[in-house]
C-alpha cells in the first residue's frame, strides 16, 4: 500500500499496535474441513431450464440510512431473478448476537445472508454456523489481496474464509466546526472544552459517547485504556488488563462519565442515543463510528449539516487509539440457497456495493480501490483522506476468540459498576482479570 507515514498530517497517529493481523493467516483455497458441507452449488438449478425467482433473506442491524434498500435494489436490477427481503436485526449488536446463536443452533434456514460483526467469525465458524467461502471465492476470481488486510484475515479462522468484509470501523472524535476552533489533542484537552462548549450554540452537552452495558462500552473502554497503554490480552494470549496503564485509562473514562459536561443518563446510550442527540444539535463532541459523519450531512434528520468535522480520538499517555470495528458478510451453513446467497454476498461486498455502503451509508470500504472512486471521495472528508486506510488498520481490535461474548460481558459488567461509582478501577480490573483468568482455564 501507498498509503504510508502520512498519519501525522490528519493526526491519525494511532499509537497501539494492531493485533488483528497476529491472530489470522492468509485466506487458503483449502477444501472443506471434516464435517463442513462443501461449496457445491451446481446442483441448485439445471443451466438449460429458464432459472425460477428465488428469494433469499438478508438480515443485518438496524440501518439509519436508506444504503440497504438502495443496495439491495441495484443487486436486484441486475439479478432480476434473485428477491432479497431485508430483515432488521437489533441495534445493539450484543442482542443481534444472541439472536443469530438462537437461530443456528437450531439449524434454521430462515436467513442466508447476514452480517457480522468484526468479533463474531471465530465464535460462529467454530460453531459451524458459516458455509467456508475459500472454493467460491477462487471459482469467481475474487482478488483478496486488494482489501483491507485486516479486515479479509478478521474473517479467516482456522485456515478457511468464512466472511467477506463489508465495512470497517474505527473510533473517531467528532466535532463542531462552528463551535471549536481546534479539536483536542488529550483526553484532558476535550475535558476542558467539552465543559467549556456546554450550553454555547443551543448545546445541552459537551460530550456524547456510548456507555450503557453492552458492546458499545466495550469499544469505548478498549479506547480509553489503550490510550494510556493498557490493555485487555497480551500478544500471547494471556489476561494482561491488571497493569497501571488500564486502571489510569479506566479512571479517565469514569472521570468523562461522571461529569456533567454528558447526559445525565449517558449510561443508557447506545450508538443510536449518541447520533441522535449530535444530529439534534445538543453537543459539540462525540465519539462515534465513520458513518456518523453521513447522518450528520443528511438534511432530513441533521440540524447540523456543514458544521462536522473530525478527529482522533483524544491521546492518553500513550497516544491515541481507536477501536476497531467493521461488519462483514456470512452465508448461513443452512441457507437452502447458497448460490443466490453467494451472489448476493459478492455483490454487497464487491465494488458496486461498497460504493453504495460507502456513498449513502458513510461506511468505511474494506476493498481499497473504492477509495478511488470520486463519489466514494466526495460523500466524506475520511474517505478522501489516505491516512483514513492506515488509521483503520492500526486500529486495536477486541480479542479475537470463540469466547469472545463471555470476555465481553465480563468487561461490560465491571465497568459498568465501576462507572456507576459502585467500585473503583482498581477493583474494576482485578474482578476483569479474575473472572477471565476462570473463563481461558475452562
Ligand atoms: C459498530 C462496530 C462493531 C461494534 C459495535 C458496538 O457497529 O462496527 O464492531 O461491535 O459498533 O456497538
């Protein structure tokens, strides 16, 4: 990649090194794996017979834009014997999460495509819910080598493809043009300027992020500890999240929390909270993913349009560091059909659809020439930026494993005590490293 060392010049100095990368291999054209179906899909329609319309599900979170339907339309213009229905899953991913594992488990077909979230593929290839993606994606030619790293290997586990990424994310500052000169460069910084910009230009607050007990606190909590250098595994593996760096960074997150310069019920906020109240006008920061950028130039439900800009997340002592997020594609092992589903896949996650995703979602690309594209460029300052691509992949990902949800709920529920004042820090991450030493020994 180009897109090299400029980091600097938009500040997208994220300082924590990436993980994701030492947890994956590269994509294999491998066979199927004992017990997994294989690929085969020459058996669903006869070429010689005129192809009957199929019609598969879709399923994905809750869409604040209208970039679904307009993808699934232009996939359905140019397959005109495929219907795609939308189904909308929760907005909280966590609840989307237990919905999928409901479904699966009981070997339902009832969706073929569905999207998932960065932390989900190890956990749901191991589970068998995923049709491995390796032989079709060498039978269409496929070049994995022109996406995001990262972003192909979070879908690679145990030598096969299981996913293709869709979008990425990454935790970025948001900010008031009208009503900051200059962003903060600290935690400290936006403190200060948060209580400062309080109730100036019709604002209620001074900072929005996502605190309530669920997946989102957890991206929020990665950021502010690894901001100060902490973190929650060491490259081995290994419970590292009691050290000095995690409990400072956990003591900053509680010092935002605890403040008044937030909503007053900010520990019920969820992504969706968050934008709302930015688009609404009632803050001058918030910490938020790419798309937010999109909603805010979206004139029928922004009262903020041209007066977004963004930023890094503020620095700890260690820097700045954003988390990583990002969904991709999956085919249910289950699906009764694989082909259409496939079709459907490569098309959302291909050039055309990532323009769309990209273009009327703001949804980061995983494939990199989309970057070119001049509509692509024009929809956000981010997508024009080269440094974008670089930040994304240097940004800290959540632990990669099948046990992924039970280390969640674990850091969920001690910060969230801890956030509530009902424990400090200290005993916040002694609990974190007890309860996940007990969950690595089973
Ligand atoms: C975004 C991220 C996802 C993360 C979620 C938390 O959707 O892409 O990775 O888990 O936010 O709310």
């Amino acid at each position: 990649m180009k897109v090299m060392k400029r980091l600097a010049s938009m500040g997208l100095t994220l300082t924590v090194a990436l993980s994701l990368a030492a947890c994956s291999s590269t994509p294999q054209q491998s066979a199927p794996a004992q017990g997994q179906p294989t690929t085969d899909t020459s058996n669903t329609e006869p070429a010689s017979q005129p192809a009957e319309k199929v019609k598969i599900v879709y399923a994905r979170g809750k869409d604040s834009t209208d970039s679904t339907k307009r993808l699934v339309e232009a996939f359905q213009n140019a397959h005109p014997n495929i219907e795609v229905e939308i189904r909308e899953m929760p907005a909280d991913t966590g609840q989307s999460h237990d919905q999928y594992v409901t479904m699966f488990s009981a070997q339902s077909s009832e969706i073929d495509v569905f999207d998932l979230d960065v932390i989900w593929p190890a956990e749901f290839a191991q589970a068998g819910y995923l049709l491995p993606l390796d032989r079709l994606i060498e039978q269409d030619g496929i070049d994995t080598g022109k996406y995001i790293k990262g972003a192909m290997d979070a879908g690679n586990f145990g030598g096969q493809q299981w996913t293709m990424p869709k979008f990425i994310d990454a935790g970025l500052l948001f900010y008031r043009k009208d009503l900051v000169q200059e962003p903060p460069k600290t935690w400290d910084e936006l403190i200060a300027q948060a209580k400062a910009t309080k109730g100036q230009g019709g604002t209620k607050f001074g900072y929005l992020m996502q605190a309530k007990q669920y997946e989102g606190l957890v991206c929020n909590f990665v950021e502010f500890i690894a901001s100060y250098g902490g973190k929650i595994l060491d490259e081995q593996g290994n419970v590292a999240i009691n050290n000095p760096a995690t409990i400072k960074g956990l003591q900053k997150m509680i010092e935002v929390v605890q403040s008044d310069f937030v909503p007053s019920n900010i520990t019920t906020f969820m992504e969706t909270e968050s934008h709302t109240a930015f688009l609404e006008g009632q803050s001058a920061f918030i910490r938020n993913w790419p798309y937010q950028f999109a909603l805010a130039q979206d004139q029928a439900q922004s009262k903020i349009v041209d007066k977004v800009a963004i930023a890094p997340l503020p620095a700890g002592d260690a820097g700045s560091a954003a988390a990583l997020g990002g969904w991709m594609g999956g085919i249910n092992k289950f699906s009764k059909h694989p082909k259409e589903a496939w079709e459907f896949l490569k098309f959302m996650t291909g050039a055309e659809g990532q323009k769309i995703s990209a273009v009327h979602g703001g949804l980061a690309p995983t494939l990199l020439p989309v970057y070119e594209d001049a509509d692509v460029q024009k929809a956000s300052p981010l997508f024009a930026n080269k440094d974008f691509v670089d930040g994304v992949s240097a940004a800290v990902s959540r632990p990669t494993t099948p046990i992924y949800p039970k280390i969640s709920e674990v850091i969920q529920i001690e910060v969230s005590k801890a956030l509530a004042g009902q424990q400090s820090a200290e005993q916040a991450v002694q609990n974190m490293e007890t309860k996940m030493n007990e969950l690595m020994k089973k």
